[in-house]
C-alpha cells in the first residue's frame, strides 16, 4: 500500500510557508492534505455569493466577522494550511494574527466552489475533514456545479457528524454556535 501525502507530505510546512510568503499576489497557494494546491481565483459570481452570504451574517449576527480569504492551518495536528473564501469568528478575532489563523475560536470556514477541475476534490472531500480536524464548528460549502449548499457540523474524531444539502431556493439552518437561518432564494441569481 502506498502511503498517502498527509503520511509523506511533498515538503516540510515550513518550506510550503516560504514558497507562499514568495508567490506573487495572483496565485494563491494551499498545503492540503500534505499536498501542494493552487486555488482558482474568484469571478464575479463568487464574489457576489460572498457579499450575499456576508450581509446575512452582519444582519443575523452582528457579533461576527465573516473575514474574506483568510489563511487557516487546518487538519491534523494542523500541519495544512488552507484559504477560506470565508472564516466566521467574534468581531476582531483576527486582529495580530498572521498570514495563517489557528482555528480556535472560529466558528465557521466557507467555500464557494470554482470552476476548475479540483474544486470538488478540495471543497468537497479534503477541506470537511481538513477542519473538522482543526474542529471548527461549521463548515459551509456552496456548490456552483450542483447548485446546492451544505451544512457541515458536529465535528467529532476529524469528521462532521452532520452533513445535510440543500439545493439553491431552500431555507438552510447552521446549527450552533452559528446559528443563521439561510433564505439561499438569491443564489439562484447566480447560476452559471
């Protein structure tokens, strides 16, 4: 049996730091799952899912930042590192923090899927188990080729307990500590 690259990872965190402190701004760099990953930049649809999702945490919880693009260390023993489109956490949570937030405090990471060939791979299967082993309470993840959205929550033993879909047009709970209702009529709007 081969190992895995969490098991052999292709370089040290330490080297994948380095290589992403020196990429320049438009290439955006994760170590997921021992690997390294570029992640697509965002279009114009993605961005308008963000700010929709963003106006529904500053009027439902107004407590909460929902920071943009911020980097988490994530899996186990948190040697990964990825880029949330989204990482929800109290008002200046992030203020003195680095290129790379510890997960602890935060309540939610999000990912909006783009349009290359890894994205469901990365959002879908490495990043759920990724931070439920940094134990983030949440995960939120809109999918743009299936166009639905999916709760992840409970983390327990590096997985999500609970992992309900909903499609594009119905009303999605984020259970505690989140706790915000989802009207997602609007991201029908946003169809490709």
């Amino acid at each position: 049996m081969t190992p895995s690259t969490a098991e052999r990872p292709q370089m040290p965190i330490e080297d994948f730091e380095e290589l992403e402190r020196r990429a320049p701004e438009t290439v955006r760099l994760e170590y997921i799952n021992g690997k390294l990953e570029v992640k697509a930049m965002p279009d114009g649809n993605h961005g308008s899912i963000f700010m929709w999702l963003l106006r529904q945490c500053l009027l439902q919880r107004p407590d909460l930042d929902l920071m943009p693009e911020r980097g988490v260390k994530a899996e186990v023993h948190r040697k990964g590192r990825a880029i949330t489109d989204g990482f929800l956490a109290p008002v200046d949570h992030f203020r003195g923090h680095g290129n790379w937030s510890d997960p602890d405090g935060a309540l939610m990471a999000l990912e909006i899927t783009s349009h290359d060939p890894d994205t469901n791979k990365r959002d879908g299967i490495d990043k759920p188990i990724g931070y439920a082993e940094a134990d983030i309470p949440a995960y939120l993840l809109i999918d743009r080729d299936n166009n639905t959205i999916t709760v992840y929550s409970e983390p327990k033993d590096g997985r999500y307990q609970q992992s309900p879909s909903y499609p594009w047009g119905a009303t999605a709970e984020i259970p505690s500590p989140v706790n915000i209702t989802l009207s997602t009529e609007k991201l029908k709007d946003y169809a490709d």
